[in-house]
C-alpha cells in the first residue's frame, strides 16, 4: 500500500528555493492539503510527486519504492498516479466517455471491463447522459466532473489535485469539496490537494500542511491548525485572527496594557516582545467588569456591525493595540462606550518567531 | 473559451440624427463596387457571347478542348502535390520547433518566417539560377563532380516536379507556421494529463498531440492547395518554358493577342468555386469539437527530450530550409555581383556592373520604383482604414447590418488574383468607370485583395480589447467618439501600424492581379521582374529582387517590432 513520503526535498530555479527543504508523510488512505497563497511552492511540489519537474535534493518515496530524487526521476507515466488539473486538461478532440476510458485502454483492458467500470463511473459522476459530448459543450462543473471521472476510473495508488476547484462557481465550489471528501472516502487513495482556500482545506482534508516561501509552516490536523497555530503567517492565513503583540513577562505571561495576560502555546521569554494570536469570537466582551478578574483588558469601543446573527467589534486597549471582537448580536455598545475584554488563556496561543 | 465580448448588445441610439444607416450604406457600396461588381462582370462574359447573348458555349469548348482539360488536370495535381509536400515536411518542422529541444530552433523559426518574404515568383527566378538544365549553379557542380557531358544535367527545373518543388518550397512556410502555432497552444497540461494515466512518450504523441494538431495540418493542407492552385508567377517563369499550363498562365494567355476574355471569363470561374467550396470544407472537417481549448489557466508545455537524435534533427531541419532560403539567396547575391550570372563570383569575376545598369541605364526602374511606392502608400492606408472602420462595426455591433459587412469583407479571400484581374479588367475598361491604364485600377485591386486578412487582423484586435475598457470612460462622461479616440485608438495603435505594413509588403509582392492589369506607364516592380525574366535578364532581376526583399524584410522587421509578434507569422494571409 502507498505512502506518499518527502524527504528534504528542494527545488531550485537558479539561486531561488521554490520549494525549501520539505519533508512530509502522507499514510495511505489519507487526503493530505497543501495550503498556501500563490507562489509558496504548492503547486510546485505536487509537480515534482507526479514527476513533472525533477528535485534539486532530497527524495520522494511511493510505499517503499523511490520515485525521485535528484540523479534519478522516474517519469510521470510509470508512478501509477492520477492527477486533477487545475484546467482540467480535458482532451478538447475525445467525447466525455473517451476521454474517461483512455486510462483505461492505456492498461489493455478488454472490452467488457472497460464497458463496466465506465457505466459505473459515470454514474457515479452524474455523467452518463453527457457522455457523447466534447468537452467544450460542457459547464465549468461537468468539466470538473468528467476530469475527477477520468482520474478515478483508473483506481490510482494516489490522486493528485492542483486547485480543481477554483475555476468553479462560488455553489458548486462548495457541492463539489464535500463531492471530493466522498469520493475519498469511497475509494480511499492516498490524496494530495493543492489549494489556496482555507475552507476547502477544512472540509476536504484529514492533514493542512500550510506553506509559504517554499517550507511548511506547520502540518496538522484542521482542528490542530485553527487552534492552535504556531506562527504569525498560520494564524493569519487560516480564519481571521487578531495577533497582538506585548512584552514576555515570563514563561507563560505577557503584558497587555498593563495587564498579565497568561497564554499557552509556544514558551515566552521574560522581556522579549511577544506575539499572541486570538480569534475573534473566542474574546469575550461585556460592558461591566467580570467578576473573575483573570486576563482582563478594559478598552474602548471604535466601531461595531451588525451581521445578523453576530456582531462585529473594534475595540481599543491602553496603548493604541485594536482588536477585532465577534459577540452574540444582541451584546450592543455604541462607539466611545467602556467595555471588558477576556481573553480565555487556553485560547491566547503565543506565536513563535 | 470564449470572453463574453461577443454578447449581444443593445443597439444604441443616440438622439436626433443616427448615423448608423449613411455609414452602413456607404461602406457596404464600398465593398459591392471592390468584390461584387468584378465577379458580376466575369460571370456576365462567362455566360454571353460575343453580341451579348446568353450562352453556355463558352463552358462547352472549355470542357471538350483538350488545351484547357490539360492544364486543369496539371493545376489539380500540381495543387495536389504540393499540399501533400508542404505538411509532410512543415508538421514534423513545427513539431521540432515547438515541443522538442533541438538546437537553434529559434533560429531555424525565424529563418522560416523570413522565408515568407520571397515573393514566390523571386523564388522561381533563384530557382532557375540554381537548376536550369545547362547553366544551373547546381547542375555545373554536378558536372563539375562527376566529370558528366555538357549536355547532361542532374536538375530541370523547368519540368512539372521542378515546379511542384518550388512552389512548394514557397508555401511550406504558411503551413509550418500554422501547425508550430496550434502546437505553442496546445496547453502541456492536455500532454501531462496523458502521461498521468501512463502513457509513454509515443502514445501521447499519437492519441492527444497529433489529433490536436491536425485541424491545423488539414488548414495548412487547403492553404497550400489554394497557394498552388491560384498562383500566377512560378508556374508562368517554369511551366510555360518547359511548355504546359495551368489554369492561371492558360487564362493569362487567353489575353494575348489575340484575346479572348469570354473564354477566359469561363475558365476563371471554376477557379472561383474550388476556391469558395475548400474554404467551406476547412470549416467542415473541423466540424463540433471546436477544438478551442478548454478550462483555465495553462502550464508551459514540457519539452521533448532528442537525446542523441537532436543534431540529426538540426541537420535535416538545415537541409530543409537550404531549399527557400540559402541556395535562392545564395544564387541572387552571386548573380547581383557575377558578369555573368551563371557564374561563379570570383576576383576577376566581380563587377558593380549590374547594380549601376538597373539605378542608371534601365530607364523603367525609376517609374516602377514610383509606382510601386505610390500605389504601397495608397492602398495600405485606404486598406487599414476600411478595415479600421468595418471591424469596429461588427465587433462592437455598433450598427445594424453589421454581419453583411462582416461578410463583404471576407469574401475576397476566395477570390483567386488572377480572377479578380480578370473581372477588373472587364469592369473598369468600359464606361462609366474607365480605369484601365491608370493606377486607379491597380489600387483597387490591391485594396481587394488585401481587405480579408487586413478585416481578421484588426477585428481580433478590436476583439482584445474588451467592450468594458470603452464603457467605463463613457459611465465618466467620454462621448462615444470621445472614448474610441482616448481609449481605444492608443490601445490599438500597435495593431493599425502592423496592417498597414503587412498591405504594403502584400502590394510590392503581389503579381497575379498586376499582371493582367498593368499598362506600359502603370507597370510595377513585380511585373518588371516578370518581363526581365522573359527577356532573360538575370542579373537585373537579381539586384531589384534583393532590393525588394530587403524593402519587405525592413518593414516586417519594424511591423514585428511594433507588435511584438515573436515566432508568429509576419505576413499571415497576404
């Protein structure tokens, strides 16, 4: 079975490190994300698993076999892999059914075999009454479908996709993360996903590697990366975050306007200036002071929105620090009012770097 | 896929006086007296007899005279076999160039694409320099090597294969840029997705980029058919020496004395339908797929590693282009400078002789030089702003109607030269329009000729430019005339001075039409080539040949400049 498995793997252009230095473990079965913004090496990475482009250094192991490494690549056609395209590739000349068998025809498989596999696969895509047409006939998300047909109907060893989803539609975008996750799922291969939306990441993934300027910035869980990022760029990239910065204190204490704020996370070190991240809606806000005295900040209400079903909040502290704060929405205080911040200590994760 | 630029839009009316109707008007009679009005008169002679009665007899002797079965016969093989030539050779040409790491293959690209500006008739002179049976450079090595009787010869161009050869070499070019063109975009990914699935190199190739690239094969195929059917000039230079005609030279010599232009009416128009039916055709071999190529963003393509067989490539590649390119230009510079053309420069050999008999003594060149300059100027401005106007109209749908024009301004690209020559003629020799014998006639006919491939260009760039670009100046306040001279003319500056260039090199090469419409005061540098020929000065030719390419090789050269073509084609469809 097949493990997809990184080890130090660096790509040059010239002088520039596109890809730095990576080592990653994929477990069979398992849909890992690469998660980043454009030009962090992603899709560069998913290039050199599928054999495209050569590494520099270091080498990329399939089960126990060794696809690549610098001296010695084995070429794309032989690794038993599938890929999605981020244009789909489909083969403007072939109707939607030959574009689908052709991986098949490809392994010699007798007539019947391929007949059977195809009715079933595009049933399951949804395909069947299109099957005669070209692609060019086609919406954005049949194309979509028929590439995610032609990938699967050969039952790779793992499937490779680069950005499938962003030429969709904002709806369909959404039908089709939670399409992905079943088909996943249904035939678990080892997948890796490149994507730079962070809430196809969550739905779709078992593993977030997020990436950037070439090296993964942390490799975790969904739930793992959202709370409990480890640097400035994670917590940024992945929901919206306030990081505040305030002097160390001691190993788990900084100081907020005047206040001891305790945090967890990354050990802080007494009197170096410090970064913690906190989510929004994790701060809670009241408009008289808690009786429970721990890491509260007083501040002053900037500006508040109305959502719905929430309301959104700029506060200020002592010393000019903002803070983005989401409430229930009927927690209303108008701007220049006086209100209590918390922040909950487990959930004040201090940043490293 | 597509941008929505070609949406429908309302029409828009402005208050009071609309334009739209004068403006329609006024260029479709434009297009009707340039296109319609020619192709009536020919079929009007076609089918009359000399009192003015209808007839079929016209049609009758052409199918029972064997003097007009032969040359049909020779042009539909000579057509034939030519388009089999030029894909064989230009496919895998545009292949190596375009997906494979053969060395210099930016080179061997440009080389091709200057091979565009030999006019074909210059190629067949060079042609007969290197290969005519006793004093062909080429055939004097032969004996030279083998120690052969003078008599004997290795080459004759003057024969049907020597033909087909040349005009190949000539056509090659617009097919190998076709296919190296629809291989560049042809997106890596569609490679790489093969591949995925497993499939090797050669797989690959056979199953996704051949069936991609053949749409574009079976347009090279019909261009170079079309070429080699309707060309005038190689076929008169080699055919008529070794003494047969095709179509085009047999109508031409249906003008001699003594004429007989309802005959050559009739022979003109199946000329005219094959024309009109292999467009059609191209259009339908393409058919449903559509081949536009689908989804978004693309990866650059991989290239194809030659390993070992890259310099046999380069090699082959060399030899190939030795045919259009080095051997002809070789042969025109050594006849430019040689006393006698058939040999070799050497010391004593050298002379400026030639170069100060055409500036000096010729007293043609200086009025042909004039001519040809006036009627470039003329006709590349006249052109690009018909071209301007009409292509505004029907990519913006500014007025309605706008297809018909869209239409007229197509159609001459079924129109062979030598036809419209033809139906010129008879248009413009009788009153109220008596043209003839004024470069009146002469511009008309270039501006005709000239109009399909000036229309596609600059509908393509009014294309690019997004109709929003123009909108959003006007939601400012720009007026709609405001807002084309403001946004869109400097957006399509570029565009306009590549048109212009590319009517101007078309006029200077242009000989079909000019031969059957020039006078002894409205000659032209083509046609003074072509009589040169017949009086066999070579050396004369030679100097006024590379000085017409050089004139056509700076303009491309600056025209390419402009618009940043890179490997795409200088001259597409002149």
């Amino acid at each position: 079975m097949a493990s997809v498995e990184l080890r130090n793997l660096t790509k040059r252009y010239g002088s520039n490190a596109v890809v730095d230095d990576v080592s990653l473990t994929v477990e069979h079965g398992k849909l890992v994300c690469l998660l980043g913004p454009s030009g962090c090496g992603k899709t560069t990475t998913l290039r050199l698993i599928a054999g495209f482009v050569e590494p520099s250094e270091g080498e990329i192991r399939v089960g126990d076999r060794v696809v690549s490494t610098p001296a010695n690549s084995l070429p794309p056609e032989k690794r038993n892999m599938s890929m999605i395209f981020q244009s789909y590739a489909l083969w403007p000349h072939m109707t939607v059914a030959e574009n689908i068998v052709y991986g098949l025809k490809l392994r010699k498989m007798d007539r019947e075999t391929i007949a059977k596999k195809r009715e079933a696969i595009l049933a399951t895509t949804k395909l069947a009454p299109l099957a005669q047409r070209y692609p060019g006939e086609l919406s954005g998300g049949q194309q979509q479908r028929v590439a995610l047909a032609r990938a699967l109907i050969v039952e790779p060893e793992t499937l490779l996709l680069d950005e499938p989803l962003s030429n969709l539609d904002a709806n369909l975008r959404e039908e089709m993360r939670f399409e992905v996750r079943r088909l996943h799922d249904a035939y678990r291969y080892t997948t890796v996903y490149v994507t730079h939306d962070q809430s196809e990441a969550m739905t779709t993934a078992d593993l977030i590697c997020v990436m950037n300027a070439g090296k993964i910035e942390q490799a975790g869980s969904p739930e793992e990366i959202y709370d409990r990022p480890r640097s400035e760029f994670v917590a940024r990239f992945i929901g919206s975050s306030n990081v505040i910065k305030g002097k160390g204190l001691d190993q788990s204490h900084i100081s907020l306007a005047d206040a001891r704020i305790r945090c967890a996370g990354a050990p802080i070190t007494a009197g170096a200036e410090t970064a913690v991240s906190v989510r929004p809606h994790e701060i809670r806000l009241s408009s008289t002071p808690p009786q429970q005295a721990d890491n509260v900040v007083p501040a002053t209400v900037i500006r508040q929105v109305f959502l719905g079903n929430s309301r959104d909040y700029m506060v200020e502290v002592k010393g000019g620090t903002q803070l983005r704060v989401v409430t229930a929405a009927d927690v209303a205080i108008p701007p220049g009012g006086a209100v209590w911040l918390q922040l909950p200590p487990e959930r004040c994760r201090a940043l490293v770097g | 896929m597509t941008i929505a630029a070609s949406a429908p839009r309302v029409s828009r009316r402005s208050f009071g006086f609309d334009p739209s109707k004068p403006i329609l008007l006024l260029f479709a009679a434009i297009l009707c007296v340039l296109i319609i009005l020619p192709i009536s008169w020919l079929a009007y002679y076609a089918f009359t007899d000399a009192k003015g009665a209808f007839t079929v007899n016209n049609f009758q002797r052409l199918v029972a005279d064997a003097a007009f079965l032969d040359p049909l016969l020779t042009t539909f093989m000579l057509a034939t076999l030519s388009a089999f030539i030029c894909c064989a050779v230009a496919a895998p040409m545009g292949w190596l160039v375009s997906r494979t790491d053969m060395p210099l293959r930016r080179t061997v690209r440009l080389l091709v694409t200057a091979s565009f500006v030999t006019p074909p008739f210059l190629g067949a002179i060079a042609w007969e320099l290197l290969a005519a049976p006793n004093s062909g450079l080429l055939n004097q090595l032969f004996r030279e090597l083998t120690g052969a009787a003078p008599d004997e010869h290795l080459l004759n161009i003057y024969s049907f294969s020597g033909l087909v050869f040349v005009i190949s070499c000539y056509t090659f070019p617009y097919v190998f840029v076709l296919i190296a063109n629809a291989l560049d975009r042809t997106p890596g990914d569609l490679e790489d997705a093969s591949a995925m699935l497993g499939a090797g190199a050669w797989y690959t190739a056979r199953r996704i980029t051949v069936p991609l690239a053949l749409p574009a094969v079976v347009a090279g195929a019909l261009v170079a058919f079309l070429q080699a059917m309707t060309l005038f000039g190689s076929p008169a230079i080699l055919a008529m020496p070794a003494g047969f005609h095709t179509m085009t030279t047999k109508i031409w010599s249906l003008f001699q004395f003594p004429p007989k232009p309802e005959l050559a009416a009739a022979a003109s128009l199946p000329l005219l339908l094959l024309t009109v039916l292999l467009l059609r055709g191209q259009s339908m071999v393409l058919g449903r797929r559509g081949y536009s190529v689908v989804g978004g963003k693309n990866s650059e393509p991989r290239l194809v590693r030659l390993g070992r067989y890259r310099w046999l490539a380069i090699a082959l590649a060399m030899i190939v282009l030795a045919c259009p390119v080095f051997l002809p230009y070789f042969a025109l510079l050594n006849a430019t400078f040689s006393k006698v053309a058939s040999h070799l420069v050497s010391v004593s050999n050298f002379t400026l002789q030639n170069l100060h008999f055409v500036f000096f003594e010729l007293s043609a060149t200086d009025l042909v030089l004039r001519n040809t300059f006036i009627l470039g100027v003329l006709a590349a401005t006249i052109g690009t702003m018909i071209a301007l106007v009409i292509s505004y109209v029907t990519a913006r749908r500014a007025v309605t109607g706008h297809a018909v024009l869209g239409f007229l301004a197509t159609a001459p690209i079924a129109i062979p030269g030598i036809v419209l020559g033809v139906g010129l003629f008879f248009s413009y020799t009788r009153p109220p329009f008596v043209l003839y014998g004024t470069l009146w006639i002469l511009l008309i006919a270039y501006v005709t000729l000239a109009m399909p491939a000036a229309y596609q260009q600059m509908q393509s760039a009014f294309r690019a430019v997004h109709p929003e670009l123009e909108d959003a100046s006007r939601i400012l306040g720009a007026s709609r005339l405001r807002a084309l001279w403001q946004i869109t003319a400097p957006l399509l500056r570029t565009n306009v001075v590549a048109v212009w260039c590319f009517i101007f090199v078309g006029v200077i090469r242009e000989l079909s039409a000019a031969i059957m419409l020039f006078t002894s005061q409205t000659k032209v540098l083509s046609v003074l080539i072509y009589d040169l020929n017949e009086s066999g000065d070579l050396a004369a030719i030679s100097v006024l040949g590379l000085c017409m390419l050089i004139i056509t090789s700076l303009i491309v050269l600056l025209a390419n400049k402009l618009t940043k073509l890179g490997g795409r084609p200088a001259t597409a469809g002149i």
